[in-house]
C-alpha cells in the first residue's frame, strides 16, 4: 500500500505514478490479471528512494540544528565559567577541599 501520493515529496515520482493512473483506468480484467505489476513496481521502488532521500535530508538538518545548540550551549557554559570552564573546576576544588576539612573535623570530635 502506497502512502499518500499528493504533494511535493513525490514530485519525482510524478511520470509513475501517472502511469499507474492510466493502467489502472483502462480495464478491471487488466489489473486483476496484474498487466499493472510493472508500472506499480516501479512507482514503489521510487516512492521508497523518494522516502529515503527525504529521511536523508531530514536527518543531515537535524544534525544541523544540534550541532547549532550544543555551540550556543558552549558559548554559554564559556561566558559563565571562563574559557575552558576554568572557575567551574576551581569551584569543585574548593568543594572538595572544604568536604575534606568537614570530614576531618567530623573524625577528630569522635
């Protein structure tokens, strides 16, 4: 069964899909004994590039768009924390250390 074939994301396959059309139009005997069969395989093997190229397409945009986020998203962490996110490693030193000292303190009560 073929998807929906209005529209422009079968634009390729418009010669195809016109052929079907017509053999399908001249005699019922005809397409029930499958005179049809080839311009249908060969309108399937379209639509099936069409859809592939399509996903193709979607997918590299996608990607795209992704990559553009993640460089915003950098951008930002940089703006915050400095190059090479150099006071968020000196914010967790300074935690570690003062966990250190809380935990040394917490040993030495006991």
């Amino acid at each position: 069964m073929h998807p929906h074939l209005e529209g422009e994301r079968f634009v390729s396959c418009y010669e195809l899909i016109q052929a079907l059309n017509e053999c399908h139009q001249r005699s019922f005997l005809e397409q029930a004994i499958g005179v049809c069969n080839t311009e249908k395989e060969y309108l399937s093997r379209c639509l099936h590039d069409a859809r592939i190229a399509d996903v193709k397409s979607r997918s590299k945009k996608s990607k795209e768009i992704s990559m553009k986020r993640q460089e915003i998203v950098n951008k930002m962490k940089e703006e915050e924390f400095g190059e090479g996110e150099y006071l968020k490693t000196l914010l967790f030193e300074k935690i570690k250390e003062r966990d250190a000292k809380l935990a040394s303190e917490k040993t030495s009560k006991q």
